[in-house]
C-alpha cells in the first residue's frame, strides 16, 4: 500500500463518501481542496502536478484569474434561464464557434453524452425527412468511446461498456479504425450516419488516418449519410488546433463539443452544417439546464483566454516536448511500448497494468490518468510548461524502472518505489 499522507479529516470524507456514494468511480484516496494553475492541493496539504486535467476539462488549468472573474460576474447576473427566452452569451458563443468551425449552427447541452444523444437524434430525423426508404444505420469505430448514456453507449466500440446494459440500439455497425476496406463494406445506402472521434482518446490514444476520414467524408457523400466528428475530448485546442480534424481538410456535417468548452460548468455543442440547421425543429430536442448564461459566458471567456495568451502555441510546442520525452522513455524503459497522439493529448502504452503506476505517482505528487489498462493518457492544461514536464518525466521514469526491473521472472511491486519528493 502506498501513503498517500491524509490525514484524519481526510479520511472521514473518504469513509462518508464510501458509505454514501454509489460505487461506480474507482477514486484515488486523496481528498482535494484547491488547485492554482497547473497544481491541486488536497485538504492536508499535499500539492500535486496534475496531468489529468479534470480529464480534459480543466484546459486552463485550476482558478485561472479571468475564468473566476468571469464566474463571480454571472454568478451576481443570471446563473440559469429557461431556453425559451434569449439571453446574451449563447447566440455570442455560436457564432463564435461557428467562425471557428465553418458550420453553421449550434445547439447546446450539459455534457457530451447528451450532445452524442442528440447527434444520433438528428442523423435519424434527417433520415426520415430527407428519404423514403429505411435509412437507420450508424458505423462507429471499435475502441470508440462516445458516452453512457443509452445511446451514446450504443455506438461505443468497447464491449466492456455496453455487456451489462444490452441489447443496445439496433443498427449500429463496428469497424476497425483506419480499415478502408471494413469501412466501405459498412457504409451502405441504409446508413444514416457515420460516427468518429478523429483521435481514440479512451480508447488508448490511437490517431485516425487523413485517409480514412477523406474516406468516410467520401462514403457519406456517395450514400447520403452524416459525417459525424466526436470531437469532446481532441477538439477546442487540445491538439494545438482548435479541432483535431482541420489538418486533414475534411468537414463533418456534424460536429461535437464538450468538456473544456464551459470551463468546469457543464456545456457541451452539437454544430451542423446549413442543410441541418432546421432539421430538429421546434420541439423535437431539447435540454432544460443546456446553455446557460453562466455556463455560455465561461465558454466565450475560454475562447478568448487561449486566443489572448497564446495558448494554442503553447499546447504545440510543450506537447511536442512531452511527446518528444515519452517517445525517448519508450526507447529505454523495459515496459514502455510507444508514445503517441498529437499536442496535450498524449500516450504511453506500457506492459504492466497503469493503476499501481498512477497510485505510486500520486503518492509522489503526480497526477496521472490511464485507459485501457496500460496506457498513460495525459490531459494536462495548456498551461503546462517544459519545466512541468521535465519533473513529471523524471518522476515517471523512475517508477516504471522500477516496476521493470525482474524479480524472479515477475516485474516487481511499484509499492516499493521511496518517495522521491519531486513535485
């Protein structure tokens, strides 16, 4: 066991929350309290680097000066507003997001599964609108990851997720990731939609081919589906553009927004294209808390704090460091695989199961996110530096040394890595 050094306060919020929260998150038992940029602080005085970034919400970092500024104004305002009145900040974040993007309009919910849920509403209502004959299927990704909720839980490619809550929604069809040939074998004239994260994040990091989506954007334009991009996790800056798929040059019809884009409030954007801007119709879609002021207000006030201080070159130039390290750690660690991804959304995949690495990082000061089992995901804010990364890289070195190193033909136990101090 590791000590992670909380102390008696500490530990009667963990036995409460055991004793009263549904057991569905496996916590790490360390109790926060604050955080200040890049760092967290838990509630006995312990300071942690945090490369897990709230997984992927916290892109500013922890309490960034204007994002509270922006909060404690609102807060004084208008915190929610029925969507049947109109307020400032959505339609000025839409149009914001659409000068981004190219598309044409936005609809708004709290988090990404419900803007995946809506996404699925609106392939299959333009379906309906737009042919006679049955036109129902979707083509995911296996490995994806799209939500838990009923829907997006149906078009995830993990079985892991969807066992326990089947049989999921009829018509959805599973390809391998960059596979043309599976790929043009799914996408037929009964296919409504064709879903994709441009980069697998849950799914261990994997990047998509440019090939592979110019050919889904090819095979829905032959078939008259939707193309549909999952951008919730790589998009709004993470890969160093505002959108994973910008470099490829294709254009979904439909695109995904979430986690970073309310700045720890709950908003998540679906954007179509001009063909789909009436598609839904009043009344067909919904959500009472999507949009608010509040949360609209803190998503225009993100876009500008990462325009104003440069923070897209910043996610550019520390992920290639990060990744540049990874990649050497690959090289010379005996449990290192390979690195991969594209700016602050990184990889490492390794031979030995990730938890025990991440606990022992932790009890170091380091926090660490892992999917798959063995793959270390990194989710920092694009406020990291080359010097927060030198730290973590040193830390994370000398812990998966240590679990490489043989002991009678068994890697041995990272619960003896000592405490290094380092951050």
């Amino acid at each position: 066991m590791f000590d992670f050094r909380q102390n008696a306060d500490a530990h009667r919020i963990l036995d409460r929350d055991s004793a009263t929260l549904l057991p569905v998150y496996a916590r790490y038992p360390v109790v926060m309290d604050h955080g200040n940029g890049v760092y967290l602080f838990d509630s006995s005085g312990n300071r942690y680097l945090d490369l897990m970034g709230g997984l992927g919400v916290n892109a500013l970092g922890h309490a960034h000066p204007r994002m509270v500024a922006a909060m404690a104004d609102q807060a004084g305002k208008l915190v929610h507003l029925s969507p049947q009145y109109a307020s400032r900040y959505p339609g000025e974040l839409a149009e914001r997001l659409c000068a981004l993007s190219g598309l044409k309009g936005v609809f708004y919910s709290t988090g990404g599964s419900e803007a995946v849920e809506g996404a699925l509403k609106l392939a299959r209502t333009h379906a309906r609108q737009s042919f006679a004959h049955p036109k129902h299927g979707i083509v995911a990704l296996r490995n994806s990851y799209h939500g838990r909720t009923y829907g997006s839980l149906s078009v995830t490619g993990q079985e892991k997720y969807r066992l326990d809550f089947g049989p999921g929604l009829p018509h959805v069809t599973f390809v391998d990731r960059n596979n043309l040939e599976q790929l043009r074998t799914a996408v037929t004239e009964a296919t409504a939609a064709i879903l994709i994260e441009p980069i697998l994040g849950e799914g261990g990091v994997n990047l998509i081919d440019d090939t592979f989506l110019a050919e889904a954007r090819r095979l829905a334009d032959q078939h008259n589906a939707l193309l549909i991009f999952d951008e919730i996790q790589c998009g709004l800056g993470r890969t160093g553009d505002w959108f994973a798929y910008t470099r490829s040059g294709v254009q979904p019809d439909v695109l995904i927004l979430g986690k970073p884009l309310g700045g720890g409030i709950p908003l998540s954007a679906l954007l179509v294209n001009e063909k789909l801007f009436d598609a839904f119709g009043a009344g067909k879609h919904g959500s009472t808390l999507g949009g608010s002021p509040m949360a609209c207000r803190l998503g225009l006030e993100f876009l500008h704090v990462v325009e104003d201080e440069g923070l897209l070159a910043q996610v550019v130039d520390t992920g290639a460091y990060l990744f540049d390290q990874l990649r050497k750690l690959a090289a010379s660690s005996p449990i290192a695989v390979e690195a991969r991804g594209r700016g602050l959304l990184l990889g490492l995949e390794i031979t030995e199961p990730g938890r025990p690495i991440a606990e022992a990082a932790l009890a170091q000061g380091l926090l660490l996110n892992v999917v798959q089992g063995n793959v270390l995901r990194f989710l920092p804010s694009f406020l990291l530096e080359r010097k927060h990364v030198d730290v973590a890289i040193e830390l994370i070195r000398k812990i998966i040394n240590i679990v490489g190193i043989p002991e009678h033909g068994q890697a041995s136990n990272p619960s003896k890595t000592k405490s290094y101090g380092l951050v």
